[in-house]
C-alpha cells in the first residue's frame, strides 16, 4: 500500500512537472527565431504575402521570421515538412487553397490531414485571380479568347503554379464553365509559370493576381509586352483595371472565387503559443503599413479567427472535393 501511494504521488508529481514545463516554455515563446515554410516557389503570390506580413509579425513576437521556400507537390511538400515539425511555435506554414482544399481533396496519398494534422491560425489576406494571356494571343478581350478556344479545341495550353494547385483548379473551372478544352502546363510555382508565359513558351495562364501584377502592368505600357489581363475573379472590377470585367459579369459565377493565404502550425502546438501567434499575425496584418504594401500587391487584408479560417477551409475543401469529382483529377 504504502508503494502504491509513493508511485502515485510520483506520477502526480511528474504530471505537474510536465504541465509546468510546458506553460513556462509557451510564456518564454518565442525566445529564438521562427521558421514560416512557403509551400510554393519564390516570386509566387504566396511568397510575396508571406515575405509582406513576416517582417511585421518578426517585431511584434519580438523574434526575426526566416522565410523559407520548400516547393513541390503543389505545396504538399512543405506544407507535409510543416505538419511533421516539432509543435513547439518554431516552424509555421503558409496556408493556401491548395495545400488547405485542392491536395487533400485530389490525392488520396498526401502524406498529412489538412483537418488533424494542422491547426489554422489566421487567413492574412485574399487576392484576387486572373486569366492573363501572351501579346501574341490574337485575341484584345475575353470575348474574342473565348472564341479562339471555341474554334479550335485542345490548340491552346494553359499554364499554372502546379498540378492541382490554385491556378490548375481555376483553370478546369473555366472549362467546365464554357465548355472549352485547353492542355494544362503545371509549373513548381506561379513565378516560374509567368516566366514562360511572358517568354511565349505557353500563351495562357491562370494566377493569383500578386505574381502576375508586375507583368499585367507592363503590358498597360506596352501592349507588345508582360501579360494581357482578360478577366479577373473578384467581387467587383478592380480599380487598377476598370475596364477588365469579372467572372461573375461574364456569367462565369464559379470560377469567381478570390485566393487566400493563411497560416497554420503542426497540431499539438501548445494553446498559449497557438494564441500568441494568433494575436500577432492579427496586429500585423492590421498594422497600416504592412495593409498598404498588401493592398500594393493587390491582396486585401484579412487577419480572421481561427474560428472563420477554419469554416473557410472546410467550405472550399468541400467545393474542390466536388470539382474533383466531376472533371476526374486525381493526384497518385
């Protein structure tokens, strides 16, 4: 009996110990620099929301943000790299519709559980989507490229940041859409994807408008130049391009959805840290001039609950599981 009550008490106060040890390294976090893993190639729209809000969230957790770059798998390898990480607040990942909707509804053996194995701390920001052309695409307007695609079938290719990421999914919405049939060209990545459609290596492409911004507003300068804008998924036009219409005006409601980017830590991630990290991603959002840089890139500001991000995930997990059924993509 009396061994009995020493064992307990160990383990009470073991218990204790374990408790007290994990409380007082969640109130000293962070207390050496943090890793942000960016599932996507550098120059792509994710990189770039990652690079604007990473310096910011640096000063108000009082530590430097490294950015790193881990791309493949249309974010399935970084995003794997994050969910497998030590859930101690030192690794956090960027979260996108790809890596948080389109793998685990389109692959069957991606190595993580976007709902059990990451936990959501904010969406930092939405951007809108495009469909951009090369100059030598004879086509001056949405109208005259729809009827280009109508006329020859399987002619022309389009360009993406990868198999079953954002700008793929995009893409086999519009030709569900207008019963259209282009040949995808995916990319490790919406920067180099926008390299060769600048280059006239593929004449179409479907982006995020961050990582196509530079080159829509070169052809602005010079149509003979960059890329030329045709449409652009939004809630209206955009002021930067007035007379660009929206999915939604040209009665393409599906293929209206706006991009988002968000983060996320490994599941198991201790509360008090989980919280930490929510309250400073939120403050550096919303800080004036990270919003303005964002808003620079044509990304608006965001900074959610954990709460909304994660009913935003299971909303547009459950559209592109859908989508994926019906167009027959499948990742092995």
């Amino acid at each position: 009996m009396f061994r009995k009550s020493i064992k307990l008490i160990a383990a009470a106060v073991a218990t204790t110990a374990t408790v007290f040890a994990g409380g007082a390294a969640a109130q000293a976090y962070p207390n050496k620099p943090i890793k942000l893993i960016v599932p996507f190639a550098p120059a792509g729209t994710t990189d770039i929301v990652a690079r604007i809000v990473a310096d910011q969230l640096g000063k108000e957790l009082g530590q430097s943000i490294i950015v790193e770059n881990r791309a493949g798998g249309g974010g399935s390898v970084g995003t794997n790299e994050v969910a497998k990480s030590a859930p101690d607040g030192y690794t956090i990942g960027m979260a996108t519709v790809s890596t948080m909707a389109v793998n685990p509804a389109t692959n069957p053996k991606i190595p993580y559980n976007n709902f059990t194995d990451l936990i959501p701390i904010t969406n930092l920001a939405s951007t809108p989507n495009v469909l951009t052309v090369n100059p030598k695409v004879p086509a001056k307007d949405f109208k005259e490229f729809l009827a280009l695609l109508k006329k020859e079938p399987g002619k022309y290719s389009f360009a993406s940041s990868g198999t079953a990421g954002i700008g793929h999914m995009m893409g086999e919405l519009f030709q569900a859409a207008t019963n259209t049939d282009m040949v995808h060209i995916p990319y490790k990545g919406a920067g180099p994807a926008v390299i060769d459609v600048v280059g006239g290596q593929v004449p179409v492409l479907f982006d995020n408008l961050p990582s196509s911004k530079g080159q829509i507003d070169a052809n602005m300068q010079d149509p003979t130049k960059g890329m030329r804008l045709l449409a652009v998924a939004a809630t209206k036009r955009l002021a930067a391009y007035p007379n660009v219409p929206t999915f939604a005006e040209l009665g393409l409601n599906d293929v209206n959805d706006p991009a988002w980017y968000g983060l996320v830590v490994p599941a198991k991630t201790p509360k008090e840290i989980v919280d930490r990290l929510t309250a400073a991603a939120i403050k550096a959002v919303n800080n004036p001039a990270v919003r303005e840089k964002l808003a620079q890139q044509g990304a608006d500001p965001i900074a959610n609950t954990q709460v909304q991000f994660t009913a935003q995930i299971k909303t547009e997990f459950d559209k592109m599981k859908s989508l994926a059924a019906k167009r027959n993509i499948k990742l092995d």
